[in-house]
C-alpha cells in the first residue's frame, strides 16, 4: 500500500462478545468493608457544618474584598487619566462634606 491509497475498514459492532471468565471464583470487587462507618456522630455532622459556614463566609469576604479593590482601582485611573488630561476638578466631593461646609 502506498501513501496515496487509503483503503475503508468495516466497523464491526462488540454486541456480540462474551464478557471475560473470572479466573478464581469469589467476590468480583474487594472487600470495601474497612472503610464503611458505622454511624455518624453529632458532633461530626456539627464540625462539619461550622466548616461549611466559615468557608462560605471566608468566600464571601473574599468576594467584597475583590469587588471593593476593582471599584477602587477603577475610580482611582479615572482620577489619574483625569489628571494626566490636565483638568483641576478631578477631585470627589461627598455630599456630606458638602453639607457640613453649607451649615458652617
């Protein structure tokens, strides 16, 4: 056979395969028997659920940390590109401080 000619194989389905002898007879699977509990103690189930709520909360504050830095960053490069631009109102006034000037 050259590299030009290409020849097509026939697929030829496994349905009709015996499945494989056991070669000694007894269980098909090990003993799983060692790692079986025997019954769940409360304050297993109690640990466990405290876990779980610290890492959820751990979670979440690593969520608003991750959320309040991207806001923070984004409002400091608009400040900078502001300044780079050379405008002189690039800075923020809260209306609370704003506020407190108008009662003075």
């Amino acid at each position: 056979m050259t590299d030009g000619e290409h020849r097509v194989l026939k697929f030829r389905p496994r349905t009709h395969a015996r499945p494989p002898v056991a070669s000694a007879p007894g269980p098909l699977a090990p003993d799983l028997s060692r790692f079986e509990r025997e019954g769940e103690n409360p304050d297993e189930y109690r640990h466990r659920m405290i876990a779980n709520i610290a890492a959820i909360a751990f979670t979440a504050a690593l969520t608003g940390i991750g959320i309040w830095l991207a806001v923070t960053l984004a409002d400091l490069r608009n400040t900078q590109d502001c300044v780079l631009m050379g405008r002189r109102d690039c800075a923020h006034i809260s209306a609370q401080t704003s506020d407190v000037i108008r009662h003075n």
